[in-house]
C-alpha cells in the first residue's frame, strides 16, 4: 500500500485535496469516484503534506496571494469566445479544441484553466458544469448560456451572443474610464498641490511673518496650523488615512456594506444616474439573450440580477423575481420596483401583449446605451464647473492666507 496525493473538484465545484492510502492510481481513482469527487491530479505522496493548504505559513499565503494571478481580463474572455464560436461552428470536438486553445493561450491563468475543464469533460462532465467550476472568470450569465446551447446543439450561437455582450461591456468599461479620467487626473494633480504648498510654500512665509512679529488676519492663522499639523503629524495622517481606507474595502466586502455602498452610489449627483443606467442596460441585455436562447424566465431574471453590478439594484431584481413566482406578471413586477421609468414600463407592457418580451428588452438596453454614452459625454462637462470652482475656492484661501498680510505689511511700511 502506498499513500497517492490528489487534487480535484468535488460535486458542487470547490476544489479539494488529501492524501489516500491505495495499491494503485486506478484504485485512488475508484474511490474518488465513490466520493464524487473529479481529480485533476493523482500522484505518489513523495513527503506531500496530508493537510490541506491551511496549514501552510502566513508568510508563504500572502506572497502567493501577492504574486498569483487570479483574474482574466475581458480581453481574453472575448477572444476565447471569439476562438470558441469558430471552433464549434466548425465541428472541431470540443475536447480537441479546448486542448488547442490552452496550448495556445497567452494568459497561463486562462491555460490553466482550459486544461482543467478538458480533463473535467474526459471524465464525461458537460461542458457547462466544466466552466462552472471556475465562477471567477465565467459568471452566471456565461454558465447560462453554455448550459442552452449545449441543450439546443447551437453553442455557435450561445457563443456568438456571449461576444457580443462581452464587447458591450468592454465598450462601456471604456467609456467610463474616458468619462473619468479628467476628473480624477485634476483631483490627484489638486490634492499633490495642496500638498506641496502646506509642505514647502506656507512653511516659508511662516517664518518671514514671525520674524516681522506683525497680528495675522485669521486666514493665514488656519493655513499656518494647517500646514504645522501635517509637518508634525504627519504619521498620523498616514495611519489615519491607510486605517480609514482598510476599514471601507474591509466593511465594502461585507453583504450588509457592498448593499449600502451601492445604494449610495446611486444617490451620488450627477454620477447616480449614470451608473443607475449602465446596471439596468446591464440587466435588460443578458435578460434579452437568455429570453431568446429559451432559458426560462424566473431563471433569466436570476442570473441577470447578479449581472448588474450593483447590489442594490439586484435585490430589486430579485424581488420581481418574487413577485413572478407569486403569478404576477413582469409588467406589474417591474412597476412595483421603482426601477424602470413610464416609458421602460410601456415597452415592457407591449412586449407583454405582442409574446415578444425578449426584442423588447433588446430594445431597451439599447436605449439604456444611447441614454449611457449621452451621460458620459456630459459627464466631463458637467463635472469641468464643480472642479473649476473648488480650485478657485482653493486659490481664494492661499491668496487670503498668504497674500493678505504682506499686503496688511506693505500699507503699513508705506
């Protein structure tokens, strides 16, 4: 007898580890099966730990969690799609081609993950409960789709709808990150500035008013202890400002704080109802897609409220999704959600009537999208005002603090 270390995936898709006691590989394998659990590595324990990787040091966690990467950018996701619809539409084996696109994948995380569900589907998994296994980087809506395209024998389909949603969702990544780029480059650039003036500038005029031993004005009084404070404690504004931004991420993380902090995103001015829109086209188009693939409705609706983006919005979401359950219609649903405007509600309610709910939504997302890439344009200008008067009140407190008593000095030499 010989002890064999595995590695595998057991029915609900979490991956486990362990150490078994067999004559033989073919044997371990036997008994994994009994404990429906799917290797993806059998080989003799050669001094391999028998505990799992809890018990490894904390120093050796955080340097793999540091230096691991965990994530596949949409870029990748899109271009596997785009291989995929290719491979499929052709009538390569999957096996075959998932192999192929592994070995030819640049990201090794994506290649790793190939290989997994191609040994997952040798083992006779379908290939929908294969990319399940990987919630990370395939979603629900993604599992969904797969899930009907394996069951109508279109995945060509499945795949060409999932990069077309993919490219939307890239397209508006990038927008948003246009929208926000001079915002954000302005406020970095005015809180360097504010900076460097209590740190360098104030500190000097401080010491020319103290050698004249004139009465300061009461703004240079603030501006000089502003800026003694955050030379003498300035540890302390670095532990305060660190501390502060682990407690947020921290409390974001939580299901009571994520759901509080997207609520208050939505009551941001002028950025609320921006991101409002992009979680509703966000919902309405995956709906839209699943609706024509055939996939159920109170299943639609589930997978699309975790596809938003938003907490918040997605509890409403799902709370139509009660409501259906109860035999209320997706026009009443909708309209005791507070979430959708007259003209969404009348859309939705013709759709309704014609059986064609599903273009109706594809409408409405692209509505929501022409609404999305409106705001964003405005969005620079909106926000141009706001940033221009905060800087002039900036200038205005320097030109008080600074300005004003060597003015105060000069009338009295003159």
């Amino acid at each position: 007898m010989a002890n064999f270390f595995y590695r595998g995936r057991n029915e609900n898709g979490e991956p486990v580890q362990g150490i078994l006691e067999a004559q033989s590989k073919s044997a371990v394998l036997t008994s994994l099966k009994r404990l429906s659990i799917i290797p993806t590595l059998i080989e003799p324990a050669k001094g391999k730990p028998k505990q799992d990787s809890k018990k490894t040091s904390g120093l050796d966690e955080a340097l793999s969690g540091l230096f691991a990467k965990k994530k596949v950018g949409i870029d990748e996701l899109i271009m596997f799609s785009r291989q995929m619809y290719a491979l499929t539409r052709s009538g390569i084996p999957l096996i075959r081609a998932i192999n192929g696109l592994a070995d030819a994948s640049r990201s090794e995380v994506l290649g790793e993950i190939l290989h997994d569900i191609s040994r997952t589907l040798t083992q006779g998994s379908s290939l929908s409960n294969a990319f399940r296994a990987h919630p990370k980087i395939f979603g629900e809506l993604f599992v969904s789709m797969i899930a009907m395209g394996e069951s109508t024998g279109r995945l060509d389909t499945a795949f060409l709808q999932l990069i077309s949603h993919l490219e939307l969702e890239k397209d508006t990544r990038k927008k948003i990150k246009s929208a926000t780029r001079y915002p954000m480059i302005v406020t970095i650039a005015m809180a360097i500035g504010l900076v460097i003036i209590n740190v360098m500038v104030v500190p000097a005029f401080s010491t020319i008013f103290e050698k004249l031993g004139a009465d300061l004005p009461l703004p240079t009084i603030i501006l000089i202890a502003t800026s003694d404070f955050m030379i003498t404690f300035w540890w302390l504004i670095a532990i305060v400002v660190i501390g502060s931004s682990y407690a947020f991420l921290h409390w974001k993380k939580t299901p009571d704080g994520l759901l509080k902090w997207d609520e208050i995103v939505l009551r941001i001015p002028i950025l609320g109802g921006v991101f409002e829109r992009i979680a509703l086209g966000r919902f309405a188009r995956p709906l839209a897609m699943m609706l024509s693939a055939g996939v159920p409705l109170l299943q639609a609706l589930k997978v699309s409220s975790r596809t938003v983006g938003n907490e918040y919005i997605g509890q409403g979401i799902e709370g139509m999704l009660k409501g259906i359950e109860r035999g209320e219609s997706l026009l009443s649903t909708a309209s005791s959600s507070g979430l959708f405007n007259p003209l969404i509600l009348q859309m939705i309610a013709v759709g309704e009537e014609t059986g064609n709910v599903s273009d109706l939504l594809t409408d409405i997302s692209d509505f929501y999208d022409q609404e999305v890439e409106y705001d964003l344009k405005r969005l620079a200008e909106s926000l141009e005002p706001i940033l221009l008067v905060f800087m002039g009140f900036m200038v205005l407190i320097l030109a008080l603090g600074v300005f004003l008593p060597m003015w105060e000095l000069g009338a009295a030499f003159g």
